[in-house]
C-alpha cells in the first residue's frame, strides 16, 4: 500500500490517524515538526503528506512554500487545522496543496480524502530529476565540464543562485559514481563523528546557509576541521553574498570563508578580518615571497579552539606541499605537539634543551622543561593543584650569574650558580645546558671562570 507521512505536533492526533492509516493497510511515518518532516522528506517522497497548518516550529504553510521552492513538492499534501480560515485554505491550495481536512476530522472524510489524494497525478512517483534530463545546451554542457573539473579537487565548495535552482542536481555532480551523497541541514544535527564515517569518501551536501543558527555553525565548524581526514567533501548553497550572508543572517564570517566563499577583500582594512582570516594573510604573503622558512610567532593567539585546529592543519599542508622549514615561537605546549617535528625549549633568553618533540615530551631532562610539563592542565588530575614551579623569570636587564634558571631549579648546586652550563650534546639528538649532565670542572677552572 502507500506510504503516508502525518505531520502534526499534537501527539493524540498523530497516534490516532496512524493507527487507522494502519488498519487501512497504509506504512505511516511520524514527524512532530516541521525540521522532523523535512529530514524524513530528504530521505524519500512519500505518496502522501498529512500536514498539519500551526505547528510550534514552522507552520504548515511555510514548509509547504519550502517544499514547492526546492522542487520537493512532488507529493500530493492535503492540509489539517481545526482553526485555519477560509483564506488559509486557499493560499495552500495556491501554493500546492490537493485539499484540507478540518479538525476534528470525520472518519469517512479521512478515508475518502485519502483514497482521492492517492488516486491524484500527484501520486505517481515522480521520475528523480538530473541535470541530463534537462536538454544538452551550450549552457548546461559548460556547466558539466566545470563540476566535473571541480570534482577532481577536495576542497570545500560554495554553490550561489537563486532560491529554486535545485543545488542538490548540481551538488550530486561532485560526488563519485556510488560514493555516499548526504543532504540536509538536519544532518548537523548528527553526531559529527557518525556522519562523517558515513559520507566517508563522498560529498555533505548543506543546502541553504542562511537557515542555519549559529548552534548549526558550529556544528559546521567542526565537520570542517575533521573532513579531510575522512575523505569527506563539504559542498554548501548560498542565495546570498557573503557579506549578506554574515550582516544579515548573523553567520560567522570566518566559517563562510572555509566554506569556499571567496570575495575580493583587497580593499578591506585589518579589523574587517576575523583572527583566522589575518593569520591566513599573513601566510598568503610569506609564500609569495617563495621563502624556504617561515617564522611564525604566536601563530595562534587570539583564535578559538576550532579555528587554531584548522590554522594548524593549514600550516602542515602549507609545509608538506612547498617544502617549508616552518620556525613556530610559541608559549603554547599543545601547538608544539602538535606540529613540531623538533623543540627548543628556552628560559631567559637562553636554550635549555633541544630534542624531538616526542623525545623531549616523553623524557623531558632540564628541570625548567620537567616543571614547564608538569604545569599543564591534565584530565587525569584528581583534586590536587598544577604544580608550580617556585620565584620568578629573572630580569633579562641584570641576569643572575651562572645558570639563569638556578634560583628556581630544585636540584640547584654550588657550580649552578658560578658557572653558565654549555649547550652540549647528552644523546646524539639531544642537548641539554644542565650541570646534572656534564661533567663539573674542578674548582680551580670554577674559580677562573668567575
């Protein structure tokens, strides 16, 4: 028998018209909202909608109005209200509606709307639309071309026209034969991690921006981060500008930005741009001098923890492709652990060891490197306090004598504080600029050193 979504927020009025849909020998589907039936109508055409008119959400009229703009309304959809007017019902069968029960709605009039409703054109499965069955213009056949060179690339990509265009035709272009295509701004409602390992190796597909609430951006934001790794591609559609988009719609700017919305900012000045934004200038202006390293001095400061993971991943992708020898001066830990092959830790001015990162974290030997390690925050923590290392960085204008970190070092010694350490070789990938790993001169060369 047919398949018939019942939409309505009331839970009474949906139990009972499943059941008598059911013993009509009908496959019901449920949806309390208008986002529930538009994720159910994304998944398959029903051969019948039962809309509800008020819903808390969004009324009926106004999902109906979505439906017949992105093509989806291929369905007969009859409407059901105990309070609309005269004027409601006209408008919704203007917009596409086959007909409208009033509530409470008599049980011979259900079973006879339904009957007629199924036997209606509307009913018929309607063939799934293609670009192919569009014609073969000049237009069209230049279109192709262009998605299918844009299909070779990675990347995130943003789709522009006007409201109705169907993006989803052009969007399934980008995705490989028998790859996974998902579509919907329900899906960010989705556990990230879920749904990428579900599209993995095919295309997201989100198919209007500006209906997305900053909540649905972050979500965004995240799948972002994290798509590369499973060959996912995010391809978005705007009916907007970008800088529509972010004045009018309150998005966030540096995510239309990742998204692939690309403007021409050369006129803008430096508060016009997000943190992430500038850091990317500044990069963007490095590699157009073809340089071979690249200094990148506190290259996070200032960005959120999303944003920092994708200037990061940013960074690695930048140094494997042009070969860059990337020197990041840096007070956060996990940025070194992050992208660091090797480290050089440093206090006042001074080297105090050098290692790989893996090596130095893992083994840390100068005592200012053991404290600046056990000072980090740790999940694994119980109630006890960060340890804290003891006094103060010395004044760089008048250093103390000796090692600069004596006076705060808990295994300090006589020669600590006469004698600066050298930066010698401990391991043949380490050094270290510690007493405790060299051997102490006798006190005649200690005194002659002073």
């Amino acid at each position: 028998m047919a398949q018939i979504l019942v939409v309505d927020d009331e839970i009474g009025i949906r139990e009972l018209l499943s059941e008598i849909l059911a013993d009509e020998g009908h496959q019901v589907m449920l949806a309390e909202s208008a986002g529930e039936a538009r994720r159910l109508r994304e998944r398959a055409r029903p051969d019948l909608v039962l809309l509800d008119i008020w819903m808390p959400d969004t009324d009926g009229i106004t999902l109906l109005k979505e439906w017949a703009a992105s093509g989806q309304l291929t369905m007969p959809v009859v409407m059901m209200s105990g309070h609309a007017t005269i004027e409601t019902a006209v408008e919704a069968t203007r917009i596409g509606a086959l007909d409208f029960l009033e509530k409470p709605i008599a049980l011979q009039r259900l079973l006879g709307t339904v009957k007629r409703a199924l036997r209606s054109p509307e009913a018929a499965a309607a063939p799934q639309l293609s670009l192919s069955a569009l014609g073969r213009s000049p237009v069209l056949a230049d279109t192709k071309k262009r998605l299918a060179q844009l299909a070779q690339a990675g990347a995130p990509l943003l789709l522009r026209g006007e409201r109705g265009m169907r993006p989803e035709l052009f969007a399934r272009l980008l995705a490989a034969p028998a790859a996974p295509f998902l579509a919907g701004a329900e899906l960010l409602a989705e556990a990230p991690s879920e749904l990428l390992a579900k599209a993995a190796g095919g295309v997201l597909f989100f198919p209007d921006l500006t209906r997305l609430g900053r909540a649905e951006q972050r979500n965004l934001e995240f799948l972002l981060a994290r798509a590369e790794k499973h060959k996912v591609r995010l391809v978005s559609f705007s009916p907007l500008d970008m800088r529509t988009l972010v004045e009018k719609h309150d998005f966030d700017a540096e995510l239309a930005t990742r998204l692939g919305i690309l403007e021409n900012r050369i006129d803008d000045y430096p508060h016009q741009f997000s943190g992430g934004m500038r850091q990317r200038v500044m990069i963007a202006l490095a590699l157009a001098l073809n340089a071979d390293v690249v200094i990148a001095d506190e290259p996070t400061t200032a960005l959120d923890v999303i944003v920092e993971a994708q200037f990061l991943d940013l960074l690695r992708e930048l140094r494997d492709e042009f070969n860059l020898t990337i020197v990041i001066i840096t007070h956060n830990i996990g940025v070194v652990a992050e992208v660091a092959d090797r480290v050089a830790v440093m206090y006042a001015g001074r080297m105090a060891e050098l290692g790989s990162v893996h090596d130095v974290f893992a083994n840390p030997m100068h005592p200012y490197t053991q404290g600046l390690l056990r000072s980090v925050p740790n999940i694994e923590l119980t109630g006890d306090e960060l340890y804290r290392m003891e006094g103060q960085p010395p004044n760089l204008v008048s250093p103390p004598s000796g090692c600069r970190f004596h006076d705060r070092c808990p295994h300090v010694m006589d020669i600590c504080k006469e004698v600066v350490p050298g930066f010698d070789p401990v391991r043949w990938d380490r050094r270290v600029a510690c007493w405790l790993y060299q051997q102490q001169p006798a006190h005649s060369e200690v005194t002659a050193a002073t």
